[in-house]
C-alpha cells in the first residue's frame, strides 16, 4: 500500500520486514528494489532486483536493464 501512496520509505521498511519472515520472497525483493530506486538508491535497489531475479521472478532483470 506504502509503494501505491508513493511513501517508499516506509514501503522499504515493509517489504524489509516481507523478506525477513521469508527470505526467498521474490516479489518483496523486487518491490524494495523498485522503492529503493525511487529514493534514489539506484546501485541497492538494482542488488534487490537481481536477487528477485535470482529467485526466478524474471522482472527483475527487465528493471536491472532499464536502471
């Protein structure tokens, strides 16, 4: 919901905690990438969306190659 608001910050924080209880959540990884780039913190948000690939979740080598 924090990502739709464009609160990002808090998204992060969100998608963290997402990641935390499972750490081979795909999705989370690619949202916090996503919000993570909106922030500015291109160079994290692009290692969040490798790893979302890395899980199978093939948007994230679309948005690698886009950031």
């Amino acid at each position: 919901a924090f990502s739709n608001l464009k609160e990002f910050n808090n998204a992060i924080v969100d998608f963290s905690k997402a990641i935390e209880l499972n750490t081979v959540y795909a999705n989370a990884f690619y949202q916090r990438g996503i919000a993570r780039i909106e922030i500015g913190q291109k160079d994290i948000g692009c290692l969040d969306l490798h790893k979302a690939h890395e899980l199978d979740l093939a948007q994230g080598a679309e948005e690698i190659k886009k950031h």
